[in-house]
C-alpha cells in the first residue's frame, strides 16, 4: 500500500527550548538548524525534532490526557491527504489556525496532527 503522507517534523511543547534542545541535540547527534528564545529545531536523519516555548507549560502526568505533542506530515496534494486521512477515522476540529496554510486533524485517539503541503 502506498504511503498517504510522510512525516516531516515531531514538535515537543515545553517550558524551556533551548534546555530541551540541547539535551536531545546530545542524545541524537543532531544539529540545531534554527531557533531564538522561544524555539529550537535539530535536524537529522531526515526529520526535525523541534521544541517551543509554551507559556505555564505543565510536564505530562503519566498517563495523562493532556496534548503534549503533535505530528507534522507533509503531503503532496492537502484536499486529497485530508481526505484520506479523514476516512481512515481522524476528525477535523473546527478551529483552524493555518488560515488554509495547513489542516489539523485528531487521529482516532484525539492526538492532533496537521497536514502540511
């Protein structure tokens, strides 16, 4: 089966970019393509990790329920991705930030994830 969309970046919310962006630089190898106070990106092996600065960022609680991440995937044609995707069983919230630059979608799970030309 052909792929539907390809991961392109993994963005971690946090308290502390730079902080974050260091140790994973070290874990990975990677190195920092770009950042400033409120963002790191590290690229490597084909993707981006990135972390940004969300104002009173809680740690996650273990299971918890609280988004602490999403996905990125870049797709070729973003009405037929959306689509697709929306017929494997993810939904679409109403509030669109992307302003048509991007979708974002909840998998069957409720984890958000965008859909990016």
């Amino acid at each position: 089966m052909p792929a539907l969309a390809q991961l392109t970046t993994v963005v971690l919310d946090c308290a502390d970019p730079q902080a974050l962006g260091e140790f994973y630089r070290q874990v990975t190898g990677w190195e920092v393509t770009s950042g400033d106070a409120d963002s790191v990106y590290l690229g490597g092996d084909g993707i981006q990790l990135a972390f940004v600065r969300v104002p009173d960022h809680q740690p996650p609680a273990w299971p918890g329920g609280a988004k602490q991440a999403h996905l990125d995937f870049q797709v070729a044609d973003l009405d037929l991705a959306e689509k697709q995707v929306l017929a494997l069983g993810a939904t679409k919230p109403d509030f669109q930030p992307g302003e048509g630059q991007w979708t974002v979608l909840a998998d069957p799970q409720g984890h958000l994830l965008c859909l990016c030309p």
